[in-house]
C-alpha cells in the first residue's frame, strides 16, 4: 500500500521539479538582452548604474539587475535609448518684439542623444525641459528685436536659438543639431498691412515688366525699320550701279561700233563723195530735230547753196501783171 503511495509522490515530484526547471530557465532565457542598432540599454545594479548596453546579445544577471526605465525625447516612458536624430515640434508660442507687437512663433528643434547615461540621470523629462527653455529662449531674442527684424533674420534667430539650446542641454547628454523658425504669425492688421505692402510690390514689378516689353519692343520695331531702310538702301544703290554700268556698257558698245564704221570706211578707200554725202544724211537728221538755230560747217555751206540755186530753177516763173 505503501509502495504505490511513494511511486504517486515520486511522480509528481519530477513533475514539480520539471515544471520547476522549465520555468528557470524560461526566466533565465528573458535575462538574455538583445540590444538593436542605434539604441542603447542603461543597466542598474543594486538600483546603482552599472553599465550601458549597446548593440548585441547581454545577459541580465537575476534578481541584481534591472534595466533603468525613463523619458524619452518625446516625453513617453521607456527603457530604450534611441541615439537616432529626433525631431520635436513645439506648438506656436507667444512672443512680444522690442517694439511692443505680440505675435506667435513655432519652433521645430532636431537632437540627438549622444550619452545615454546622461540623458537618464541628468534631467527628469528631457523632452519637456527641452520644450519650456525653447519658449524661454525664443522670447529673450525676439524682444531684443523689431518687427521687421524678427521677420527677416530668421537664420540669425535660428542659430543663436541652437547655441543656447545646445549649451543649456549638453549636461543632459543631448546634442542640438538645428533649431528652425517654422512660422511667425503676426497680427491681423500687420498681415494686412504687409498684404497690401505685397500687393503693391506685385504691381510695382508687373508695371515695370510691362514697361520693359513694350520699350523691347519699341526697339525690335526700330531696328526692323533701320534694317529694312538699309536693305531698301542697298537695293536702290545696287540698282543704280548696275544701270551705270548699263549706260557705260551701251555706250561703250556704241563708240566701239563707230570705231569700227570709221575703220572699215577708211579700210574701203571712201572717196570725198562719198565722205560729203554722209555729212549731208547727218544735217539733214540734225534739221529734223528740235534746235532753232543749226550750226553748218564752212565746208558745207556750197554745198548747201548750190542745192538752193537748184530748187529755185525748178520753179515755175510767175507772170507779171498787165498794165491798165
């Protein structure tokens, strides 16, 4: 009776002892730590820090050491740090310029945390702290300047914004990479004001560009006419040069053909007959023409009376008339 009694026991004790082993080394398996790249793991030991863990495989030693839970950037509670850049955007903050106008202005700053142990143990909320010394910081600047300062320095605001920020946050392990003005929103009758400012700067310019066009094309015009006057120029000149040396063609044509009258007259022995008879056919076309007075040579003007006296003996003799 005993003896099945102690082999039941026997039984569950292995079972125990099983289940027991099973869940040790369950636990002892989720001491083992696989740490991703980019993050990093602050480790406690005896609630003191003991290490910081980066990328790979770490064992936990049980019950001793414990991974260290904080704020993250963004102000979540977590056990991982995220060395990547990180970006925090900050609602609109209201600022006063140094000539009394209140305005809104939002931020966006980019950080990276650099040293893990730092971060953890030097601020409470890194990312809150962050957030209210970025609204500090940005209302000292803007009330040292004026409304049009503070609307066209931006790169002026953003850096000195980055220098403090990174100054103030370097005990907390946190590096400032940037800080960017995102938006200044004046006040409603300011962005009239600037509104109308632009519109007139709009139409100052579209004016000018129209002006512009029309005095380009003013001269496009002008130098259109000049050229084509130059043409018209070259064509009239080109025209009379070629006439010229028409005329100049023709009358050289003309001399050259007398010139060969005169020589082929002398080469066939013309005798004064022939020579007086030419002149007389060449008065006789100069008689035909348009002059008054006709120029003879003495040469001729036998010639001519003898051809006069002819005429007249050709005529018929008239009657005298009876006496009563």
């Amino acid at each position: 009776m005993f003896v099945p009694m102690f082999l039941e026991i026997s039984t569950l004790a292995i079972i125990l002892l099983v289940a027991l082993a099973i869940i040790i080394l369950v636990y002892l398996g989720s001491r083992f730590k696989i740490v991703p790249q980019a993050t990093e793991y602050v480790i406690e030991r005896w609630g003191n820090y003991y290490t910081t863990w980066t990328a790979g495989l770490h064992f936990m030693v049980p019950f001793i050491d414990r991974v260290r839970r904080t704020y993250n950037a963004r102000g979540m509670v977590s056990d991982v740090i995220n060395l990547k850049e990180q970006v925090l955007d900050f609602p609109p903050q209201a600022v006063i310029t140094k000539d009394n106008v209140t305005m809104q202005i939002d931020t966006v700053v980019f950080l990276q945390i650099t040293d893990s142990k730092q971060f953890v143990y030097g601020a409470e909320n890194p990312g809150q702290l962050i957030e209210q010394l970025t609204a500090t910081t940005l209302r000292n600047i803007i009330g040292e300047l004026e409304l049009d300062q503070t609307l066209t320095s931006r790169d002026l605001i953003n850096e000195r914004m980055r220098i403090i920020l990174d100054d103030a946050t370097d005990p907390w392990g946190i590096k400032i990479n940037r800080v960017e003005v995102k938006n200044i929103i004046p006040p409603k009758e300011i962005r009239e004001a600037m509104e109308k400012q632009m519109r007139a700067e709009r139409e100052r310019r579209e004016s000018i560009l129209i002006a512009e066009g029309k005095k380009q094309a003013a001269i496009l015009t002008a130098e259109g006419e000049k050229a084509k006057n130059i043409l018209e120029a070259e064509g009239e000149k080109e025209a009379a040069i070629r006439a010229a040396e028409g005329r100049a063609e023709a009358i050289l044509k003309v001399q050259t053909a007398t010139a060969e009258g005169i020589r082929l007259i002398k080469e066939a022995g013309a005798d004064q007959a022939f020579l007086t008879l030419e002149a007389y056919k060449a008065m006789e076309k100069i008689a035909q023409g348009q002059a008054t007075k006709i120029i003879i040579p003495s040469d001729m003007q036998g010639i001519v009376g003898m051809a006069s006296g002819l005429v007249e003996s050709l005529k018929e003799p008239q009657k005298e008339p009876k006496l009563k």
